[in-house]
C-alpha cells in the first residue's frame, strides 16, 4: 500500500559526512574481514602445476584479512570518539534508551518491523530507539571480534600491538576456544547485515522519507507538523500532570 503525501516533506542534514565514511569504511570492512575469515577457518586447495614455493595465496587472504582487522579498528575507534563530537544524531544518547519516549518508541519499532500489527510510519530523524539497541549491541560484537581477532594474532606477531590482546586467548580457555567464538561472532555479523538491509528498504518504502539515500547524502525528509503532534501528545499529559500535582 502506498503512502500519499499531501504536505511538502522539509529537509533535515542528519548523517554528517564523518559517519557515512564511517559506514560505508565499516561496510566494506565487515565484507572483506568475514569473507577472507571463512577462508582462514576452512581453506581452499587450489590444484596446481607450479611450485608449492610460488603458491602464496593463502598467505595474500591472510594479509587482506589482517590489513582489514587494522582498518577496521581504528574506524571503530574513530566512530566511538564522533558519538561524542558529532551531532545529536550521531551522539551516544541514541543508542541507550534513558526516558520513556525512546522505551515507548521501542515498543512502535517492535509493532511495526516484528509483529507487523501497524503500517504507520514512525517519525524519528536518526536511528530509532530499536536500531539504536542494536547498534550498540554491535559496537560490543565489534569490540568482542577486535579483542579476540588481535588476540590469536598475537601468536604469530612480534608487533607490541597484537601483544596488547595475547591476555584473552589463556582467559577464554585456549586458542581453539578463541577461534570458535570468533567464528561464531562472523555469522552474527551476517545475520544482522541481513536483517539491517532489509529493514532499510523496508523503512524507506513505508516511511518514503529517504532512509536509504541518507547514508550517501545525509538528507533525511520529515513532516512537520506530524512530528510536532507527536511531541504534543507526548508532553501534554506530563503538563497536565505536573499542574495538578
């Protein structure tokens, strides 16, 4: 069913540029990182007439996939130091429910994105309060795969940096141990990059305020007046609370 406008939808500059290198750096990276990763975990022969001493191409998925590790990293940690210094949409505030707008608005995504019980598109310019649970839960998936990643790393590197995270492969019961769980965080990663583009196209489709083309140009759409309702409704059963008390 489509959705007909009938007020002019007002412009709103939501994701600066730093957070869409950000993602689309962070996009590539999980690609690669989980791609050359399923092949360290369950290499590939590859027959062939020349020397074994010339075959280096394990070697290169290995590379790649340390490179990336690098990469990816200090991305994570650039995007953890702009929720601080970016704007109110980029802030870490959004992505831990702390007053009963976001908890309510929770409640809507979950109606409308799981259960499917309303079609009325939300209103939010930024991540809503569900997607901004489930990015935090991915910066600590993304924590967890930077620590154990560097972890195993450790046993092959004389760097001092790998050396940092040698500590979690003796805590978390062996290298085998480390290596199961890292995987297993791989599939997760999948999953999630699954479900967060269906639910992209899914938004822009229902809301049509320019969900997907955001993350290149930074534009969002919104109806003011509707959101104006929206905080009205909002606020002014707590007014009429606080003058009766």
């Amino acid at each position: 069913m489509a959705i007909v406008r009938s007020k002019p939808m007002q412009q709103i500059y939501v994701w600066e540029l730093p957070v869409r290198i950000y993602h689309w750096i962070n996009f590539v990276c999980i690609v690669v990182l989980a791609a050359t990763g399923y092949l360290v975990g369950s290499p590939v022969a590859l027959k062939s007439t020349a020397e074994a001493s010339n075959q280096y191409w394990f070697g290169t998925i290995r590379f790649v996939h340390f490179t990336c590790a690098y990469v990816f990293l200090f991305n994570f940690l650039f995007r953890l130091y702009w929720g601080f210094a970016g704007n109110e949409f980029a802030s870490w505030k959004n992505f831990i429910p702390h007053n009963r707008a976001q908890w309510k608005e929770l409640a809507d995504v979950l109606r409308i994105d799981i259960l499917q019980t309303r079609q009325e598109p939300l209103h939010s310019m930024g991540h809503n309060a569900l997607a901004g649970v489930t990015y935090f839960m991915m910066f600590l998936a993304f924590a967890f795969q930077v620590v154990t990643g560097f972890g195993m790393y450790a046993a092959m590197s004389t760097s001092w940096f790998p050396q940092l995270f040698a500590w979690i492969v003796p805590l978390m019961g062996g290298d085998f141990a480390v290596r199961q769980w890292h995987h297993m965080m791989m599939w997760f990663f999948i999953i999630v990059g699954v479900i967060h583009i269906h639910l992209v196209f899914y938004h822009d489709y229902v809301e049509g305020r320019g969900t997907t083309s955001s993350m290149v140009g930074g534009w969002k759409f919104i109806d003011v007046e509707r959101v104006i309702e929206r905080i009205h409704s909002e606020v002014g059963p707590r007014k009429k609370k606080s003058k009766s008390d």
